[in-house]
C-alpha cells in the first residue's frame, strides 16, 4: 500500500487489505491466467467423455479406399504349424491404407515422375517393443538381430527381423467403415466454444506457456545455451597474446 495513503489515514487502514492499481492490474492477469487452465482442464474432460461414448453402427457401410496386410501363405496355412506362425503374425503384422487397389505411388526423379508399388514390410520391433510383445522361447528363435542406426540415436540401435518373411504374402481387401463415433451435441456446442475463445487473441499461445514453457523456445537448442562461452572467441591472436604477457 501507498505509504501517502498511510500517513494521510493513519495505519488502521491497513487493515481494510486496500490494493494499489499496480496490484489490482496484476491480480486481473493472474485471474485470467487461472480462467486459461480452467478451461484447458475442462477441454480435456470434454474430450475424454466424447471418447467414452463407444460406436454406434453404420448402416449402410461405406467404402473408403483399400487396405493391406499380411496373411499366411496357402502352403503355410495348411501346414501343421499353421497356428504357430499364425500368432507370430498377429504380433508383427503390419497394415496400409490406399485410395489406389493397386497401391502404386508416385515418386519424382530428376525431373521425371515414376509410379512405383508402394513397399510395405513386416514390423521390425525395437529391443524394448520386443520384450513387450511378449514371444515364447520357440517364437524368439524366429528372429534374428540386426543393427543400424536411426536419425534420432546416437549410436547403433537393436532391432530384431523375423528369419521367414516368406511364409507371409499381401492381401489387398477393400477398407469398409461399418461404425462410426457416437456424438453429443452438448459436448461438441461446448468444444467449439472453447476453441473459438482460445484461437481469440492468441490465447492458446498463452495457455501453452503457462502449461509447458514457452511454446517458442527451441527445445534443440537447450545444449547450446547451456554451454559456457568460449573465452577466445571473437577475439585476434594479438589480442589474446598481449594479455598473456601482462598476465606474466
């Protein structure tokens, strides 16, 4: 409080908690800051109660492109092992989607387009995916180890390639949407309102730093600003030299 105030009243008025318009200014950013992750808490509820709603059948179903996958070979599948390959490929299938059946894409090479078919491979599990999926003694003998590196690893990384890759062929089948989510109108009228407030003003930019940081700052650099500065640099070698020799 103003010390002007307190002369002018005597300190009694302390007790009546008068703010200053330096104080009440600040209070009105903190109060605004409270309504912002009010609102990212109450956002986060909404969205989680439209993901409990469950499916609701479509009639009739709908075709939205085709979808691959893999499939035990005819031979393999009428093979007495036909169960034991079957529940390795349930764990490492891997699944495309296509607007095209024959699944051919385009690349550009030195000026020319190339349609090529689109390459699709068996899932090759990361050391710590692998110990996930849980395989018998019998199973993890199907794969072998293999080493390469990734854009994010500093070092080789272990990933594990299944031995018979030939036991599975491509199947091409037609992607049928039969269900669809169910919808609340309460939920999605509310949901656009937020979101219309929070791209207001560049509120959401304000949320995010409030939650996370600042939503600017370059995460990659961190190292860099941590790093001491160079002493020596931007600075000649005669520079560099001249204070030695007063230093000695």
């Amino acid at each position: 409080m103003d010390t002007k105030i307190i002369q002018e009243y005597g300190e009694d008025i302390l007790c009546y908690r008068l703010r200053t318009a330096r104080q009440k200014k600040r209070m009105q950013y903190e109060d605004f800051d409270k309504h912002l992750i009010q609102l990212h808490k109450e956002e986060k509820a909404l969205y989680e109660q439209r993901k409990n709603l469950g499916w609701e059948p479509l009639v009739p179903p709908v075709q939205k492109g085709w979808k691959r996958f893999f499939v035990l070979r005819d031979d393999v599948a009428r093979s007495r092992e036909a169960d034991f390959f079957q529940a390795i490929l349930k764990k490492i299938n891997t699944y495309d989607w296509s607007y095209r059946k024959d699944f051919i894409i385009r690349k550009r090479r030195v000026g020319r387009k190339k349609y090529r078919v689109k390459e699709q491979r068996l899932l090759a599990p990361y050391e710590w995916h692998f110990a996930k999926l849980d395989f018998s003694d019998s199973e993890k003998q199907m794969f072998h180890e293999v080493f390469h590196y990734e854009k994010w690893s500093k070092g080789p990384v272990r990933r594990f390639v299944f031995n018979e890759p030939w036991r599975f062929v491509l199947r091409v089948r037609p992607n049928m949407i039969t269900k669809v989510r169910k919808k609340d109108e309460v939920i999605e009228a509310r949901l656009k309102e937020i979101d219309s407030y929070m791209r207001r003003d560049n509120n959401r930019n304000r949320q995010t730093k409030l939650l996370y940081g600042d939503s600017r700052q370059r995460y990659w650099k961190r190292e860099e600003l941590i790093k001491e500065k160079n002493p020596l640099k931007d600075r000649s070698v005669q520079q560099i030299m001249d204070e030695l020799k007063n230093e000695s």
